[in-house]
C-alpha cells in the first residue's frame, strides 16, 4: 500500500503536503510547531488535519507491519500462493486482513480438527466437492476405525460436516458479504432483564434500531445498560437472505446425495461459527465508532471550555458551597494569588446566615472584591440565595457566576494541588481552583485531568488510552494557540508547551526560582536539558513581558528575528515600538507581500504571521471568544413558565442537543431538533461549549428536574 497517496485521498489534500507532514513529524517535531511555523513546508495544513493524519499514519503503517508478519507466518507453512499474496496487500483494514489470515492462523483445538484427527478430512472432501456417486452413507463406511475412534456412520458424517463447516466459516468472502449484509440490513435489539425494575434505561426496554442507522450515544447507552445487567442486546441479520447465499456458494452442482448435507452444514457454521463472531466484529466496530464520535464532541468541547476568555484584573472570591462542613471561600487577587481564606455556615445544618453575611462584607470591603466565582455542587441553590440577598445590601457593584466544579475535587486531593498549596485543606484548595477557573480558565484547568472536567457523554465507558491521548492534544493545540508567560506560568501549564516535558518544564520552573525572571529566550538553552531541538519547538509558545528583546513577547518564533528585524529596518520602525501596543496598519504599508517575503527571504505564510503579530502582539485569541453570564439576581425552577425567554451559557454538548445553563442550577436541554429551522447533523454545527444564547422555556418537569428549552425564537 502506498501510504502517502492513500493519506493523500483521505485528507483530500495534495500529495507533496502529505509528504513533508509525515517527513516532519518523522524528524521528531510536535503537531502545534509544525502547524504554526511550518506553514510553508505543509501547505498550511492546520493542527487538525494534522493529527487526523499523525493518527491516520500510525493506524496504516501499523497495518503494513500486520501485513508483513501475517505473509511471513503463512510463507513458514508452505501455502502462500501469489493469489492470496496480493489480496494480504491490498487489505485495506486489519478486520479484512483477519479475514484472509484465519484459514492459516494456529487454531485451538476444536470440533473440526478432532475430526481431522480421526481421519475424516476425506469424506469432508468428498462431500465438499460433491463427488459421490453413492449414499453418504455408504461413503461414510470407508472411514469407520476403531482405532480412530470412529465407531459408527453416524459419527463419521457428523466429524466431516464439522470439518465442512469449519472451511465454510474460514472463507473471507463469505465473511465480508455476511457482514456487509448484516450491517446493510440488520438490526440491533434490547430487552429489559426485569421490565418491573425502574432505570435510566427504560427507553431500552423493547427497542429496535436498524444498524446502519444507529447513532453512537445510543450504542454507548446499550453497552451501559448490558454492562450493569439490566439489559440484553443481540444482533438480528437478515438470516434467511446470508443462508441463501452460502447455499448458493456451496451447492455448486446438483447432486441429490450431498445438497441436504452440505445445506445443513452451512445453516449450522453461519449459526454456530460465522454469526457469533460477526456480532462481536459488529458490536466492537458500533463501539469504536461511537468513540470515536464521542471523543472528537468531547474534544471540541473541552477545546471550547479551555479557549473561554479570562477574566483579567479582579479580584474574584471561590466559593465552594457545602452543608455540613462548611462552604469554603478563598480570595483570589488578579494574578493568581491567593490572599484569603475563610470558612462560613450559612447553609443546613448551622443556617449562619447572618454572620456569613458579616464575614462577606468585611472580605469585600478590606479585598475590593468584584466578582464571586461559585461552584455549582452541593449547596450551590442555598449558597447562590445568600450571594444574591448579600448583594442588595451592600454599596459595592460585585456580581457573581456559577463555574462548574467539574474536577476540583479531584484536583484540590492531587499531589499537584498539594505542592502548590501545602497548607490549605482540601475546601480551600477547591475554593481556590473555582477562582482561578474563572480569571484564566485555561491555566487553571490544565490542572485537571481532562476526562474529569465534565463536558463529555460516557467518557467512563470508552477506550480510556485513546480518550486520554485525543484529549492531551485537544489540550496541547488549546495551550499552544494561546501561548504562555515564561516568568508566571506553573509547571503543568508549561508541560503543554511544544517540546516540553515533564522533567522539563520542573527544570524551567526551578531554574526561574534560581535565577530570577527570564530576561530573553535564549537563556532557556541555560535550562538543565533543554537542548537545541526542544528551544526549537518550544521558543515561540512562550512570551517573555518587559524583556530585552520586544519580539521575545509575541508569538514570532527566534529562527524569524533577522527577517522581523530586517522588515522594520526597511518600513523605518523601531522594535521598542511593539511594546506600545503594537505597530497598526503594518499590512497596508508593506504593498506587495510577494516581493516582500523574497526580500526577506522567507515564505508569505511566514511574513504574514510576523505582521499580524507585530500589529498586535501577543493578542489572545480567546477575546473573540463569548464571555461568561455574569448575574446579580437569582431564578428557581419554580419561576420557570412555558413561553419565558432567557439568557444562558451552553456547558455540555452532545450528540442529540445541548445543555444550557439558565441560571436555576438545573441545566435545561435544547434538543437538537429545537436548535435551528434547518436540518443539522450535530449540535455542533451550530453551537459551542461557552456561547451565551436565547433560550425559550418549553416544558418544565420540576419532579424530574428537567426542563425542556427551545432555540427557535
């Protein structure tokens, strides 16, 4: 197989881009470098075309490699004919190379070859090719043996139909018409195991859906519901059409002594061999495609969720609400810091209303506290209610936001959270987190394993090798695009970073600790490890403020200096000029971009992205991105009417809608069909994780704490 061309098809892209992707990610180069400073080199392709191709070109070379040992295993027994050679290379699936391998694979000891054992291979033969002009039972009396342990007629048909039936289920042919048929026109069903018992999974009780129809959270669901016993799911094919067509393969002549026999032999593999298998092969592949749909949702939606714009220069109070013990507050100033933390009881049991109110107004007051992040767990409804009655009391304008908690928990107990805040309990750290979540969601949330933070549809269900890798590199572009300040950012932001590790992204935080703030990007070179081809990848994601060098603190990459510094030479600019807030209208005094990028001798992809930086360096393409609902009054579910009409803040998307957060601590579900007045495919066509959208109010179902809401105003 030749891998580029075929890379080539599937990208849809030209074959050279292919070629020096694949030569460049070979030579050790991350996905976010080649995609932001490669340009010319690839054609531009951007950072997702080039990790659909990465993946695309581990899956086949992978395949090539299964090809090579599959030849190999069957050229040692001496049966590789050149037919059989060519089908093994052009397979364009490891399914389609099983196919092919299974007649030669080594066997465990089955009905089949205990057969062969006892001598029957023949009248299977004879059989098989319909070559007798006699009774099969009569046939049959030849291969009687005591010896062999064939005792009876009866015996030795039976052995050989099990050999007959065995070749029959090895046939890649009939294999791959049986699937392709089941999956044409087959039908996945569910049943309850207990109809009286109440669940989630009612709607799966007596359900039917044909194959090629089936969307992927339901295939999720089925596998739940199977998984935790409350429900059986089979497979139903077309049977009658697939025994027709293996009686129409094997019955190649008429012959009234073997077509009964070879007819029952053919119901018996397709129902005892070829079916089960099929409905794994099927079972697994709805699987991985549904996966696979709800990997890349929940990638963009934690795309989404990390690319939310920050919040800069307030100074915020955590809030993480709690009954018995307390809610726990920490005040956060602008840059991260955290400058208090306290304790108070308004809610059940102590309902301490009145003094958590004193404890709020003096915080305020002494901290010119602005704004009040609130984590939406346990208590946030009773929490959300003091906030709002506190607001009216007081002179200052502070407003609130209620951030979801998803995965605080998990990293105030990490060793992460401990490090950083070796002397704050749990409560505190989580206070601290739901802050910092809001004033820079990106940094804050890096923290986090990425599956924890709750924007995704059965993360806990799925392959979680393959989910945590597509979810590191949905993370990885995120932080990449953004960039980072070399002298604030924390190590596991830092960690993200084009071509650093782990290891070192410590050594550049214990090296700032040593030696000060980085003056310039060439001491990171002085990093323990840090070599040529890591400041390589690494430089241009990190921004060094109020350096020697202005470019340092924007996103032109070192290796284009010269050709910066040469293009300000030639328009009569000065490089202090960048740090004022950037050089406006550079595009439209440059003229010929073409002549330009010869002059300076480099790609205009290049030089275009040196303009756009220097007009506005270090811009954060987070800006453009919707900014949170902030609220100074509270709704309950009771509140809520059909035909009312709100704001509210999209926070998960999946594969049949999306929940928006109306400010009543219940998400409502605007179902996909309620999205828009034209057919979609995916929510995603037409909403994102963090837009603030008009809602109507459809239905309210205040006993199943649902709320149905509608897009179309």
């Amino acid at each position: 197989m030749d891998i580029l061309q075929k890379l080539t098809e599937e990208l849809q892209v030209k074959k050279w881009q292919v070629e020096a992707a694949v030569n460049l990610i070979d030579e050790g180069n991350t996905i976010p470098f080649i995609s932001r400073y490669r340009k010319e080199v690839t054609g531009a392709l951007d950072d997702e075309q080039l990790r659909r191709l990465d993946e695309r070109l581990a899956y086949l070379r992978n395949l090539e490699d299964k090809k090579a040992q599959v030849l190999s295993s069957i050229e040692e027994q001496g049966r590789l004919t050149e037919e059989l050679r060519l089908q093994i290379e052009a397979a364009q699936t490891q399914v389609a190379v099983d196919d092919l391998y299974r007649p030669y694979r080594p066997k465990r000891r089955t009905r089949a070859t205990m057969a062969k054992e006892k001598g029957l291979e023949g009248l299977a033969n004879v059989i098989l090719l319909q070559m007798t002009n006699y009774p099969l039972e009569q046939e049959a009396e030849k291969y009687l043996s005591e010896e062999k342990g064939v005792a009876s007629v009866e015996e030795a048909l039976a052995g050989a139909k099990d050999i007959i039936a065995e070749n029959i289920s090895d046939v890649a042919e009939y294999r791959t018409y049986i699937r392709g048929v089941t999956l044409k026109e087959g039908n996945i069903i569910s049943e309850a195991k207990d109809e009286t018992q109440e669940s989630v999974y009612e709607t799966y009780y007596h359900f039917i859906q044909p194959l090629n129809k089936m969307p992927g959270h339901r295939t999720l669901a089925l596998n739940r519901g199977e998984a935790e016993k409350l429900l059986t799911v089979k497979i139903e094919a077309p049977e009658e059409k697939i025994l027709r067509y293996l009686d129409k393969q094997v019955i190649t002549r008429e012959n009234p002594y073997t077509a009964e026999v070879l007819r029952e032999t053919a119901a018996d593999s397709y129902r005892r061999l070829i079916a089960p298998a099929i409905e794994r092969e099927i079972r697994n592949l709805l699987t991985e495609q549904a996966e696979e749909g709800a990997i890349r949702v929940f990638g963009k939606n934690l795309e989404q969720l990390l690319m939310q714009p920050p919040i800069a220069g307030q100074t915020v109070l955590g809030w993480d609400p709690a009954f018995r013990t307390g809610c726990k507050l920490a005040v956060v100033d602008p840059t991260g810091k955290v400058l208090d933390t306290v304790v108070i009881y308004p809610t059940a049991p102590q309902n301490k209303v009145k003094e958590a109110k004193a404890v709020l107004k003096k915080l305020i007051e002494k901290y010119k506290i602005t704004l009040i992040s609130l984590g939406n767990g346990t208590a946030s409804r009773e929490s959300e209610q003091v906030i709002v009655e506190l607001l009216k009391e007081i002179p200052q304008k502070v407003q609130y936001v209620i951030v979801s908690e998803a995965g605080a928990s998990v990293y105030s107990a990490s060793k992460l959270a401990t490090e950083e805040f070796p002397g704050f309990d749990v409560g505190q750290r989580s206070a601290a987190s739901i802050a910092r979540r809001l004033q820079d969601p990106l940094a804050e949330l890096v923290k986090i394993d990425p599956k924890a933070i709750g924007v995704g549809q059965y993360q806990h269900d799925m392959n979680q090798k393959r989910l945590s890798e597509a979810l590191g590199g949905v993370v990885e572009d995120s932080v990449n695009k953004v960039g980072v300040d070399l002298n604030t950012a924390s190590a596991p932001l830092l960690e993200y970073i084009s071509g650093i590790t782990k290891t070192l992204a410590r050594n550049i935080v214990a090296y700032r600790e040593a030696n000060g703030r980085f003056a310039d990007r060439r001491q990171l070179l002085k990093v323990p490890k840090l070599g040529p081809k890591a400041y390589e990848q690494c430089a241009g994601f990190l921004r060094i403020t109020g350096g020697t060098n202005p470019l340092d603190a924007t996103s032109v990459h070192p290796e284009s200096y010269e050709a910066a510094g040469k293009l300000l030479t030639l328009l009569g600019c000065s490089p202090e000029e960048i740090a004022g807030g950037g050089l406006k209208g550079l595009s439209a005094r440059i003229g010929g971009s073409k002549q330009m990028a010869e002059k300076l001798g480099i790609g205009e992809l290049t030089l275009k992205d040196i303009v756009s930086e220097l007009e506005k360096p270090a811009r954060d393409p987070r800006d453009e991105m919707p900014r949170p609902v902030l609220r100074s009054d509270v709704l309950d579910m009771k509140d809520l009417t059909p035909g009312m009409v709100l704001k509210g803040t999209v926070r998960n998307i999946i594969d049949f809608g999306a929940f928006v957060d109306i400010g009543v601590h219940q998400d409502g579900l605007v179902h996909i069909s309620q999205m828009c007045d034209r057919f979609i495919k995916h929510p995603l066509e037409v909403v994102k994780v963090g837009d603030v959208v008009e809602v109507k109010v459809v239905s309210v179902d205040p006993a199943k704490k649902r709320i149905a809401l509608t897009m179309k105003l």
